[in-house]
C-alpha cells in the first residue's frame, strides 16, 4: 500500500510539472496544428482557404502557381497576369487588387476577360486572396 501511495504521488508531481513545462515545450505546437499566424498576419487556415480558393477560381486562367500559364491562358485575349511577378505586383496596393477580384479587370482598367468573382467569393474571401497573392508574389504590405 505505501509503494502505491509513493507511486500515486510521483505521478502527480510528474503530472502537475508537465504543465508547467508544457507551454515552452509545445511553443510550436500551434504551427503543427495548422492555426498559427504566418509571416504577414495572416492565419494558417486563412491562407489554406485562400489557396482553394486560388485553385477553384484563379488557376485555370493564372496557373496552379500563380505563373501566368493557367490552362485557359492561350485562349484568352490578354495573357493572364503572373502573380509571382513581384515588381509588377508591388505596385499594386490591396485595394486595387482587392477590386479587380471583386469587380473584375475592367473595373479597374485591365482585361475584360478577367471577370468580376464577388458572386462566388465574398469580400472576407477576397481579402484572404489579396495576402495570399502577396505570399505568392513575396512582395507583402
């Protein structure tokens, strides 16, 4: 009975010290779940979302990449823009961005063939691709 209670006890300390310990010693483990802030602000899963989103509506015209070079890209009037240009995408501010998404590329002076994505993409979905394009571009605001 007293090796049980000796045991009990250890236990316990072990148990109550790993909580003390657990904070630094699973500092990464919000990266691993997938829920951390990247680099820019912007959250893991928003990113995520973003690049689905990117897939679904943006990589038939642009690429998978963000290249340019998507599969419809020969047959459209003006070669799609490449998001990984980042001297040209520097230059954009969000907000310009934000509107070509939201209201199309005539909206703001560019082709006609980009079209406007706000009936499938609501402006919280268009402000994660707006950061998910300056990850692709690696030219952050």
């Amino acid at each position: 009975m007293k090796n049980r209670f000796m045991y009990l006890c250890v236990a316990a300390v072990i148990g109550a010290s790993s909580l003390i310990v657990a904070p630094a010693a699973f500092a990464g483990a919000a990266d691993w779940l997938g829920v951390a802030s990247s680099p820019g602000g912007v959250a893991d899963a928003d990113l995520k979302a973003a690049r689905e989103d990117y897939a679904v509506n943006c990589a038939t015209c642009h690429g998978r990449n963000g290249d340019g070079k998507g599969e419809l890209s020969d047959s459209l009037s003006v070669p799609p823009r490449d998001h990984t240009d980042a001297k040209y995408m520097g230059a954009r501010t969000d907000e310009q961005l934000f509107k070509a998404i939201r209201d199309g590329g005539a909206a703001v002076g560019k082709a006609e063939d980009m079209p406007p994505h706000s009936a499938v993409m609501n402006d919280a979905a268009i402000r994660r691709m707006v950061k998910y394009l300056r990850r692709l571009c690696d030219c952050g605001k």
